[in-house]
C-alpha cells in the first residue's frame, strides 16, 4: 500500500521531471530530504519550493534529481490517497445498518486522518501511529475533525465496540498542544451517553477554548436494517426538548459554549422549538452535518423577488422533500413560491422505504420513493424537483440510478434543487423558461 500511494502516476512532457528523467511508475521516496509517504506529504513538501531535490526509487535502485517547478508544477502526479478503513465496531454505525445492493461508496468506513484534513471528514483517532501524530503536528494538519461521543473512556468503549481505545482528552490535549484546532461531534445515543454523560463531554471539550472550533450535537440515526445488532433507542420529543433547554443554559454560562456549542436541526424539530436566529450558528461550520440547513434555507428564501423567478403559470410542479423539512418548507416558501411564479406545486414528504420511517431526512430518500410519491398524484406534473442530495456527486442515486433513469421512470422532468435556495429562480429559469 505504501508503494502504491507514493508512486508516480503522470509526467508532463517537457517539464523539468520529463526532461531529467522521471518516468511513470517511479517510487517518490523523499523531497530535500524529507520522507514522502503519499501525495499529501509530497505537497506539503514542495509547497512554496521553487526546486527540490527529488529521491525516487526505479527497479530497486535509488536515483536522485533536481527539479525546478514552472510556476509552482514541478510536472509530476503522486498516485491519489486510498483511504484508510475503520476497524471499530460503533453501536450506531449508519454503515452498518444499509441494506445490500446500493451504491458502493456507501459501503465505506473511513477512518483517516488526511480526509480529516482536506475534506472534513470525522474521525476517532483510534488508528493513529506515533508517526501519524509526528505528521500532524509537524504538518500543522489544522483543523481536524473529531468525534469524540463521550470523554467518559468506559462509555466510549462501549460506543465505538472495542476496548483498545486511547483516551481522547489526552489525545485532544496533544493536538491543542501542537497548534493543530479541532471540531468535534458528539453523537447522542439514548441510554449510553445522553443525561449526565452528555454533560460532562460537553464540559470538558468546553475546556478547550480556542482551540476548539465548534462542537455539534447531532441525534443518533436509526434504520430498520438492525438484525443482529445492538438494540437501540432514538432520541424522542421529550429528551430532545430537556437537550434544547439544558444547551441554551450551558451556552448562557460558557463563552466558549455561545460560541461553539450547537445542535443538529433534529434536535429542535422534535422538541418543536423555534429554529435559531442565523448568529447561533457563527457561519455554519457543522452545516454538514445537519446543524443549520433549516435557518440557512430560510435566511436565503427571504433573498427570493419576483425578478428571480420565471412565469410558470399553468406548470405543475411537483417538490419532493423529507418528512421533517416538508412541514418548514410549507410554511415558510409553498405559498410565496407559488405566488412568485404562478406554479401550482404539490409538496410530497414520502415514508423512507429504504431506511425506515424514523429517517425523516431529506437527503437519504431513495429514488423509488420519489418515484412512488409522483405516482400517487392525481395528475402528472410537469417537472419534479428533488433535494439537492438525493444524487450524488457522481449523478447516481441511493439504488445507483441516473437522473435520466429516474426521469424515465416518472415520466416527468426532474430539477435538482441547489444547496444555495437563493439560485432556485435561476435553476427553475434555466429548466423551465419557455420561448
């Protein structure tokens, strides 16, 4: 695997690699001295470089070269990262509880400290090797993402299935310590670390200060896919109203709490209380992780004016959403979407076949539950439009199907909604304008 992710993949002809030699297949070992072990590390190697002393190894021999970038390319590619797979064996593992025969992506447990990095992907630090964490610190790998669960370490065994567990508040005080920030995550499962535990979690990740960037507490997701596994409770209405209160008092309180602590969307949707005001969230940065998209969908729609919208008197559109945002969406845009554009639209909040009806989210409907919602209407519409996330980047949906296969099945144009609901006028312009 090492080989393999330090191995050259490309040359540009008639850069300084091709003209000196460097061929695909090439193992980069090192760069001015410093070991290379994947593309990351060459990056960081060259970065702000001008030329470099290039170490390769071809058919077991070393061979060293001088290398001068053309503005900023030195002509090489370094094989891409494969991404290192999990081993623990969490509770409430989402993998764990997908029926086979979807998408193969979805399958995937990562579990790597680069991701972390580059893409915002959470990780438990339970994989970490002491070159790892030299490589963090020295890299400035900032900031990471952590989920952490419960810094009671007898709890978090018990959440991430496994008993090799490093404590993580040392492992977090390492990175503090390093100059490395974080954001952390804290998923609530009912019964192992809500109530107590989950106010001594907050509490010390509070300790962190500054170096703790946000702090997401987001809701257990369950699906009916759990034979064979641990049984499971979800957070109901009545625990996640006493969540909702007990934060709003922590935050009063903690400083580093106004500025950091949030909960997931769910949390108040299930207590029925009011969606924060735009400041709670200091620029979204759990926003994937489903801490904010309500008041960020409301905040954009009040951008909506008459200019942005196309006439689309007589269209009937149909708009497909999860059974919790369907209620939000009806009323806060139904009625001013429809009067904007003289639509008539129809909002369609399907049951999850797939995952089950306590999956209420928007992005996890299958594409046949939007097949079967469009068909359960009196009248066909004339265009459908689907949450921005029911296909993925690759334009393949849950069941791998394509958007032309979904619109096929439906019979009816299918519009995906932007992640930005102020640019909806100018999707439906370019979808549906006529003349």
């Amino acid at each position: 695997m090492l080989q393999d992710e330090r191995k050259i993949v490309f040359v540009k002809k008639g850069s300084s690699a091709w003209r000196s030699g460097v061929k695909v297949g090439d193992i980069v070992l090192s760069v001015n001295g410093h070991r290379v072990d994947d593309r990351l590390d060459f990056l960081f190697a060259t970065k702000d470089e001008s030329d470099i002393e290039l170490e390769i190894e071809r058919d077991g021999k070393i061979l060293s070269v001088h290398l001068k970038a053309n503005n900023g390319d030195f002509g090489i590619e370094i094989a891409p990262l494969k991404i290192r797979r999990c081993t623990n064996r969490c509770v409430f593992c989402f993998v764990d509880q997908m029926p086979p025969g979807l998408r193969s992506s979805l399958y995937v447990k990562d579990e790597d400290f680069r991701f972390s990095f580059l893409e915002g992907s959470y990780i438990t630090m339970t994989n970490l090797t002491e070159r790892d964490w030299e490589r963090i610190i020295r890299q400035r790998m900032s900031p990471l993402y952590i989920s952490v669960h419960s810094t009671d370490e007898e709890v978090r065994k018990k959440l991430l299935g496994k008993n090799n567990v490093p404590p993580i508040m040392a492992q977090l005080e390492r990175l503090a310590n390093g100059g490395v920030n974080f954001h952390a995550q804290i998923v609530v499962v009912p019964g192992y670390n809500d109530g107590t535990v989950l106010e001594k979690t907050v509490s010390d990740l509070l300790s962190f200060g500054d170096a703790l960037l946000s702090l997401a507490v987001v809701p257990v997701g369950l699906t009916k896919h759990r034979d064979r596994l641990p049984p499971l409770k979800p957070v109901n209405s009545e625990l996640a109203k006493g969540i909702v209160d007990w934060h709003y008092e922590v935050r009063d309180l903690n400083d580093t709490a106004r500025r950091t602590l949030q909960l997931a969307d769910e949390f108040f949707l299930l207590a029925e209380c009011d969606i924060p005001q735009e400041s709670y969230y200091n620029g979204y940065p759990q926003y994937e992780n489903g801490v904010g998209m309500v008041r960020y969908f409301i905040e954009r729609a009040r951008s909506w004016g008459k200019d942005n919208f196309p006439d689309l008197s007589g269209i009937k559109l149909a708009v497909v959403t999860g059974r919790l945002f369907a209620p939000i969406f009806e009323s806060i845009a139904l009625e001013r979407l429809e009067s904007l554009t003289g639509a008539k639209i129809s909002v369609l909040a399907p049951v999850n076949s797939l995952f089950g009806a306590s999956v209420t989210v928007a992005n996890l409907l299958p594409a046949i539950d939007v097949v079967r919602a469009i068909k359960s209407l009196a009248g066909k519409p004339d265009a459908v439009l689907i949450p921005p996330r029911i296909m993925s980047s690759d334009g393949l949906s849950l069941e791998d199907w394509t958007l032309e296969v979904l619109e096929r099945e439906i019979d009816s144009k299918v519009i995906v909604a932007p992640e930005d609901v102020s640019e909806l006028g100018s999707i439906l312009t370019r979808e549906l304008s006529v003349g």
